[in-house]
C-alpha cells in the first residue's frame, strides 16, 4: 500500500481540500457509473443480449459487425474503468 506525505502550514485546511475533491470526484465517477449502466441496458435491450453474452458472441465471431457494437464494447471497457477508478477512491484512507 502505497503513503504520500503532505506537509503545510494549515494541515487541516489541506485535508478538507483533499477530502472535498476525492468526494466531488468520486460523484462524478458514480454518475459515470450510471450513464454507462443505462446505456449498456439500452443495447442489451435493443439486441436482447446480456453484455456477457454480447462480448462472448461478437469475440467468437458469431454476430454480424454493427457500429453499435463498437460503442457497446467501449461502453463495457468503461464501466469496468470506472469501477477501478471507484474503487480506488473508496480505498482511500487519511492517517493522521
């Protein structure tokens, strides 16, 4: 686990700062989280396809190429971004 030391005149005003940006952007990956939701719900629904299944279909070349099918790829490959990204600002701990 990785420690960065920060030093300043007003140690508890740094750590609001921190704090109020991790949690602005935290937000921010969230709702990313959920735009990326509901449009991969949109392709599947659409198709009639879980993304699972989706991506295991298009990978073995079972479906016919479609540009939605790059878009859902690409929606896929972000939701599992943000998630990493989420999880990493959840892991976050401030010690004193």
């Amino acid at each position: 686990m990785a420690e960065i030391k920060l030093k300043s005149k007003d140690p508890d005003s740094l750590r609001r700062i921190i704090e109020s940006a991790l949690s602005e952007r935290l937000q921010s990956v969230k709702a990313g989280i959920q735009k990326t939701e509901e449009r991969l719900q949109e392709l599947e629904n659409k198709y009639q396809l879980s993304t699972e299944e989706f991506i295991a279909r298009f990978n073995n070349d079972e479906l016919d190429h479609d540009f939605d099918f790059d878009e859902w790829i690409g929606e896929s490959q972000m939701l599992v971004h943000l998630h990493q990204i989420k999880e990493s600002i959840e892991g976050i701990d401030f010690v004193d």
